[in-house]
C-alpha cells in the first residue's frame, strides 16, 4: 500500500507525540463553500448528497484544499450522517436547509429495528472514495477518516434534524435511559464498524466528532456520551484494520472531561477554541496529543491578527511534540481563501521557529 511511500508524516508523528520539524496542520471543513471550485464541483454534482455520494467527486474535493494549501493532512469529504442514512432513516437536505432524516427515531420500536449497516455494502461508496482518494493522494499527506460520536448521531436521529439544544434527544435520556442506552448501543456499534472498515480501505487516522456532547451536564455527559467513545476506542483497538491507527475524539464544549476523555484510549483529543492550549497540554499532554484550537472566527480577522494570534497558539503549547494545529471547530463559508494560506504557512513558520529547525 501506498502508505510505504508516505512523503509527509507530520501529522501521524505527531499523533504518537514523536518529534517533527514543524508544527503540523490540517482544518475542519478544510474542504467546503469558503472555495469556488468546490461550490464548482458541488453545483455539477446538483447536490451535497450526490457529491458525498460519489466516490469520483468526493476524491475530487478533498483533494482541493491540498492543491491551494500547504496542508500536512486530507479528511475524507462525507458527513457524519451517512451511518444513520444507512441506518435506514433516510437522509435528504430540503433547498436551502440542514440535513434532515425522514424518518427519525421516535420511539421503543424504532429503536428495535434499527440494525447496524455493513459498510462495504450499505456504505460502499464511502468505502470506495477512502480507496480513491488513497490512490490519487499516491503518499502526498495522510488521509483521515471519520464518524460521529454515538451520542452526536443519536441527537440527529431523535429529533431528526438539527437544533440548538437537542431538547428531544436529552428529554428521551431524561425520561427512559435504558431506551436511549439501546439506541447509543447500536449507534456506537455501527461507528466502531464504519471505522474499522474505513482503516481497512486505507485511512491513516480517525476522528469522532462529538459535536453535541457539551450540551450534556457533567453526569449525563459521563453516562450517555463519554461511556461510548470508550466503547468505540476499546472496538477499534481490537480491531486488526484499525488498532494501529490513531484516533482522534473531538467532544466540543466538553473541556471540564478532558482528563477521562484523554483515558477513553484515543491517541489525540480534539480541543474547541474556549481553552488555552497550554492548560490542556498541563492536563493531559502526557498521554495524549491535542489537535486544535483557534476561533474559526479568526479566518475573518486581518492577515496580521492571523499571523499574530497562530503565533501565540504555538507559543502556548511550547516547543513539545503532540500538537496538531488546527481551528476549534470548522471553517465557516464566508472566509477568504487567501487567509486560510495565511494561517497554514504561518503555522509553518512558527512550528519551526519555536523548534529552532
Ligand atoms: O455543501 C453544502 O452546503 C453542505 C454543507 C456540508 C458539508 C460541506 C454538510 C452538511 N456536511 C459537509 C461535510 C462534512 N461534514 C465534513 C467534510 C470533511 C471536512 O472537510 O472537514 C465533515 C467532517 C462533516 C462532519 C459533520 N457533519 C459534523 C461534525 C463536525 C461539526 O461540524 O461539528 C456535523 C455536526 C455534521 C452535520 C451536518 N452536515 C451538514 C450540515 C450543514 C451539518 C450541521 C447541521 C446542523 O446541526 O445544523
């Protein structure tokens, strides 16, 4: 496999906290609307989902950020709602909205018969785009694959759509937890195996996005969310496709967790931009490495403020391996392409800095 060949391996060494001559970088929703050629490719596909759904074009879009941008990682252009998709729920955006399921999760039934989707049928076509972009990234940068957290997806599939609050989801967990515990079973079934298949067919690293998981108190956030990041890591690790292969857990709004998410057996957390890099690296730096966190917002600040505020990022976490740079959450539509290169080769420049390389 083309992994023998890999060129640049920023990235994954500093996943194992080994030592690099810079500081790598990467940026949710790296691929997206912010690039005309991607709104190009988007139109000719007539939907987000046909694009997602073709392997051909979903190569063709995660590739356009490297082509611009000195980026030391792809992520795989999908969404984390295809394994409810698969599920059976059935996935569509009406014009001009979110994603929607047209047959959400309502109740002790529809739990029952939800089954878990084998990915090299069910979800083949993301199967066969980590195939492709592997192919035509030919050991240029690794790619990293993806899914929801098992609480994330169960938030969409119960109230079938996206919200602020998720009331219905948190309601269901409230008032018949053993129910909702039979439903993130299954969910986090189905991500662990959605993994696995996606390392098998050549992603280099996983992330789990918990999108929602700070909408939990502290106890609700242990019984409902953290419990299955555990379960996905441990099913990973016992996987012979996916247990060498880093695994990244993004749990937004959750740093009062980050110690025991740091022991859930993830390589890296993923931290949101309300923390300093710093007083997370203190927490927990010594098991884990830390991937983020700067505002997104930051991409709509002046060139110098972007050079400014990347500096002080890199600054704070200090000249230790086990930091991957990258915004706190995903790149948002209106930002100026020329600033996101602003901010990658800035982070270049002051990983070597800090390093002396
Ligand atoms: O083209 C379009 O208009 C569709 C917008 C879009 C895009 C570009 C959606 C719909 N999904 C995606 C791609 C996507 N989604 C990626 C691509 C890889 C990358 O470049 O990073 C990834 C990793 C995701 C993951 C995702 N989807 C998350 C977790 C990360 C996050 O942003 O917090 C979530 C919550 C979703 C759900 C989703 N899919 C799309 C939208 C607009 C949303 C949010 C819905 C909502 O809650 O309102």
């Amino acid at each position: 496999m083309a992994s023998d060949t890999l060129r640049n391996d920023r990235f994954l060494r500093a996943l194992r906290r080994e030592p690099t001559d810079t500081t790598p970088v990467w940026l949710m929703r790296q691929a997206g609307r912010y690039l005309p050629e991607y709104r190009a490719t988007r139109a000719r596909a007539g939907s987000f989902l046909a694009l997602a759904k073709t392997p051909e074009l979903a190569c063709e879009v995660t590739l356009q950020p490297l082509a611009r941008f000195e980026l030391d990682a792809a992520i795989l252009f999908s969404d984390i709602l295809t394994v409810p998709d698969a599920m059976g729920l059935g996935l569509y955006f009406a014009d001009g909205e979110g994603p929607k399921f047209e047959r959400p999760v309502g109740g002790a039934d529809d739990i029952a018969r939800l089954h878990v989707p084998d990915p090299e049928t069910e979800l083949r076509y993301v199967m066969d785009a980590v195939r492709l972009i592997r192919r035509e990234l030919d050991g240029r940068v690794p790619l990293i694959g993806f899914a929801g957290s098992p609480w994330t997806l169960a938030c969409y599939m119960i109230e079938g759509e996206g919200s602020r609050d998720f009331a219905r989801a948190k309601a269901l967990a409230w008032n018949e937890p053993a129910l909702m515990h039979r439903l993130l079973d299954t969910v986090a079934q189905a991500v662990a195996r959605y993994l696995a298949a996606q390392a098998a067919a050549g992603a280099q690293a996983l992330m789990v996005f918990d999108t929602w998981g700070g909408l939990l108190g502290p106890a609700q956030f242990r019984e409902f969310s953290l419990r299955y990041h555990a379960e996905v890591a441990a099913a990973l690790r016992a996987d012979p496709a996916a247990r060498t292969v880093p695994l990244i857990l993004f749990a937004k709004g959750a740093n009062g967790h980050l110690e025991a998410l740091a022991d859930t057996g993830c390589a890296a957390l993923g931290l949101d931009w309300t923390i300093t890099l710093g007083e997370a690296r203190a927490r927990v730096g010594a098991r884990v490495a830390l991937q983020g966190n700067v505002d997104p917002a930051l991409l709509l600040a002046r060139p110098e403020a972007i050079r400014a505020e990347v500096e002080a990022a890199i600054a704070d976490f200090g000249a230790h391996p086990g930091h991957v740079f990258n915004l706190g959450h995903g790149i948002t539509p209106g930002v100026e392409p020329e600033h996101v290169r602003t901010l990658v080769d800035a982070v270049h420049e002051a990983g070597r800095r800090i390093r002396g390389t």
